[in-house]
C-alpha cells in the first residue's frame, strides 16, 4: 500500500527505460538508453496545490545501471520508492468516556518524550 500511494502521489521520478546514469546533481538526472540521451529534471521546492513545499532528492548515483520502473528521485516522504511518515505505532481508537464524538487517538506521554 506504501508503495502505491507513493507513486500515486506523483513526486517519484520513474526510469521510462532502462540504461546507465551519466550525470546526477540537484536539478536534473541524465542517463543514456540504447544511444539517446535522456534529461530527467527535478523539482526543487515547487509549491504544490495543497500549499505544501515538494522537492525531489535523487536516489541513483553516477554510472549505475537502471532498469526500466526503478526510482530514480523521491520526496520528502518517501524512501526506496514507499511512503514513509515515520515509525509504526500500535494505537487503540475508541470514544472517550462513551461518548461517541469528538473521537481521538490517545498516546502515551513516554511514546512523546522519548522516542
């Protein structure tokens, strides 16, 4: 499911063909696939339309062979290609006091302070 909603988010660069990498830097990677060059430009801090800041980070390096589906520049929350938002936390979700609104997620202050 990670790995869906990462690409579905749309801030993944994906290799359309297999090759090997040229040149990578923060604006833009270059690899060459069966003679032709190939410019895959990044986003650098671009506004996106929720008002949230994207910015693509490569995740390939110089002279490395790629194949055709692999990642080759993620965001902020992804890595290797699936959404990651942090550490997974066995939470209980439940009315609190009986009531049924103004439901919450209820945490322990030790998960807060130290972790």
């Amino acid at each position: 499911l990670e790995g869906q909603t990462a690409l579905d988010s749309g801030i993944s660069a994906i290799a359309e063909r297999k090759g090997k990498i040229i040149y990578t830097d923060t604006q833009k990677i270059i690899f060459s696939s069966n003679g032709d060059t190939l410019s895959i430009p990044l986003v650098m801090y671009q506004r996106s339309n929720k008002n949230t800041c994207m910015h693509q980070k490569t995740q390939v390096k110089r002279g490395k062979y790629i194949k055709k589906g692999q990642i080759l520049a993620g965001g902020a929350a992804t890595d290797g290609g699936e959404l990651a938002l942090g550490k997974n936390v066995l939470v209980a979700y439940m009315p609190w006091e009986g009531y049924n609104f103004e439901d919450a997620v209820l945490i322990s202050e030790r998960l807060v302070y130290e972790d």
